[in-house]
C-alpha cells in the first residue's frame, strides 16, 4: 500500500508518498496534459490519496479516482485543526496530509472527515448558485450605493420607496445636481440589468434541478419552500441517504450548535462551520411561511419568544424546520400541513417552465 498526500493549487500541485514503512517519494507536477500523464504512471491500485477540498478537488479527483485504490477529500477545516509543524510550504503540507491518510487506513480510526465528491449535476448546480448569490451580492451594492447618494444629498427616502418603480421618475428628477442625476441614472439602470439576469439564472436553475422532480414535488408540499428553494436543499444534501438522523441532517445544514460540556458546565457554541450554509439562508427568509402553518409550531414560537432572544428562537425554529425537511425526504411523503392548491400552483408553474424549454417531464416522473 501507498499513501499519497497532495496539495493541489490551480495551475500544479505537490505530492508525498508514503509506503507501509517509512519510505517517502515527493514530486512536483503541472495541471496540463503531458505532465497529468506522467504523474499517472506512478499512480497504482493499491495506492490510497488524499486532497484538500479546494475549488478544483472535485474535478482533479475524477482524473484520478479509477487509477487508484480510493481519492479522499478532505474538509479544508478539519485539517486546519491537525498541524504537526508550525513550518508552511507546499511540500510540508502534502506531507501533512499523507501522514493523516497513513494514520487513518493503518489503524482504521476516523482521523478526518472526508468530503463526498458530488455527482456531475450537483457539481453544476453549486457552481449555479454560486453565480447567484454573487449576483445578489452586487445587487444590495447597489442599492446600499443609491441609498447613501440619496441620504449624503439630504433626500429622506426609506428603501422601500426608493425601489418602488412608481417613485422611480422622482427620484431621478429629484435634484438639479447633473452628477447626482448621472449617478443614480447609471446605477438604477445596472440595477435593472442585474435583476433581469438573476431572473434568468433562476430559471436556468429551476431546469438544471429537473432530475430531482421527485423530490421537488415533495419539498413543495411545505409552505415557505419553492421549486427553486427545494433545488438549492437538493444541491446542499446530494441525497438524504448520507445522513443517519435528522440531528446530523441539522448539523450539516448549519442548524444546529456545538456543545461541549465538562464536569457540570455546558457550553453552547456556534454552529458548525464544515457543513453548508445555503440552504439555511433561504428557509431563514421564508420561515414565517413555516410557522403559519402550523399551529403547533406558531404557539411553540410566540411562546420561547417570551424568554429568548428572537435570533436564537428563530434559528431553533429553521432547525425545526430542516428536521420536517429531513423526515419528509427519508419517508418521500408530503407535509402533513400542506396547502394543496399552493403546492399544486407552484409544480404547475414549473412544468410549464420545462415544457417550454422541451424537457421530457414524464421522463422525468418515471424516473423518480
């Protein structure tokens, strides 16, 4: 057996080997072709390798994954925890992580956690959503900037009347000041552009998630979820198989706190940082849908906020809310509260969608 450690970087990445005893090789290769094919030739099937969960792992691990005995990837955090040395360098860190691979297979003790490698279509649309939330990024830069001209200019408007479009023309006829109008005019109009293309990256995104119908259909049964809320759960989860429980389920969706606890004290920390934080920023938006809608849930609500600090009711509230996400998903049934004609609507809107970009919808049903 082998034990390869790589550090991966966008245009090379550095190796060390490791053999059952203490034998070690190193090397330096390029990410191009030729040089790809002679890092191959000293790949073996008995040879286990690990990366860091960098931008191009997941890419990098398909070259490799069928010319080895198994690729793991590794969480970028859990390794920022193991250092056997304060030294940094390339080589220091590739042999960082063959000695953790070493340590893991020898003696079968979970060392780190890898990272699942997602399929080609999950890969997509995280690189989608990603685009997404950039957009979005940009889109309250600019409405920040259009608010601080408005305010610096002695102009009282509160956001909601300066993106109401009837004030539009007011606004920008607001002033004499031809550089004040100049500013607003250009910033107004990328406004309108950038949410014209987040329009059409939503929609790019609803048809990318087709091949989850199944699970869409069951994620919109609840209300505060739409299509494209219950594509982006999808692509954090990959499949709801990989977790044993809903407390692992919670955990890995950003939900749920860390506590360490010695002798009598009990410490609640934040929450865990290696898991992914996407889902849990759009049902945070659309939790007041959820707590309507059950009964149970407003009283459980209204009653801890009695107490407790809103931040921490409502994010114990989003942990309610994923732990119904998971139970609906392990037993593919429909929420038990759901509104019928809302969730008819929003499956009716999304296969005229796909109907009008030619997918094969009862291909897609058969499928699931």
């Amino acid at each position: 057996m082998e034990f390869m450690g790589i550090d991966l970087h966008t245009d090379c990445f550095n190796h060390c080997t490791f053999n059952e005893g203490t034998k070690k090789k190193v090397g330096t290769y390029s990410i191009d072709k030729e040089s790809l094919e002679k890092f191959y030739k000293i790949l073996t099937p008995e040879t286990y390798v690990i990366v860091e969960s960098t931008t191009n792992a997941f890419k990098f691990t398909e070259l490799i994954q069928n010319k080895v005995k198994d690729v793991f990837i590794s969480n970028t955090y859990s390794m920022k925890l193991i250092s056997f040395t304060n030294k940094k360098t390339d080589k220091v860190d590739a042999e960082k992580l063959a000695r953790v691979l070493k340590m893991q297979i020898m003696s079968g003790e979970e060392q780190i956690k890898r990272v699942t490698l997602p399929p080609p279509i999950i890969q997509d649309l995280r690189a989608l959503f990603s685009t997404y939330k950039l957009l979005g990024k940009q889109r309250t830069q600019l409405k920040n900037r259009i608010h601080s001209l408005l305010k610096q200019n002695l102009f009282p408007f509160n956001k909601v009347m300066i993106f109401n479009n009837k004030m539009r023309d007011k606004i920008l006829n607001i002033s004499d000041s031809r550089e004040l109008k100049f500013q607003l005019m250009i910033l107004f109009k990328e406004l309108d552009n950038l949410d014209e293309t987040i329009i059409l990256l939503k929609k790019e995104i609803e048809i990318a998630g087709s091949p989850y119908m199944k699970e869409i259909d069951i994620l919109t049964s609840m209300q505060g979820i739409s299509v494209f809320t219950a594509i982006a759960i999808i692509s954090d989860i990959i499949d709801v198989k990989r977790f044993s429980n809903s407390k692992n389920f919670a955990s890995y969706l950003r939900s749920a706190p860390k506590v360490e606890s010695s002798n009598e004290k009990t410490l609640i920390k934040s929450t865990n940082k290696q898991g992914r934080k996407l889902t849990i920023a759009l049902l945070y938006q659309s939790l007041n849908h959820f707590i309507n809608s059950n009964r149970a849930i407003e009283h459980w609500y209204d009653k801890l906020s009695e107490y407790k600090k809103v931040g921490k009711v409502r994010m114990g509230t989003c942990r309610r809310f994923i732990t119904v996400i998971y139970q609906l998903l392990k037993k593919e049934e429909y929420y038990r509260f759901m509104d019928t004609k809302n969730h008819d609507r929003k499956m009716h809107d999304y296969e005229v969608l796909l109907r009008k970009n030619r997918i094969n919808i009862s291909k897609l049903k058969e499928v699931s």
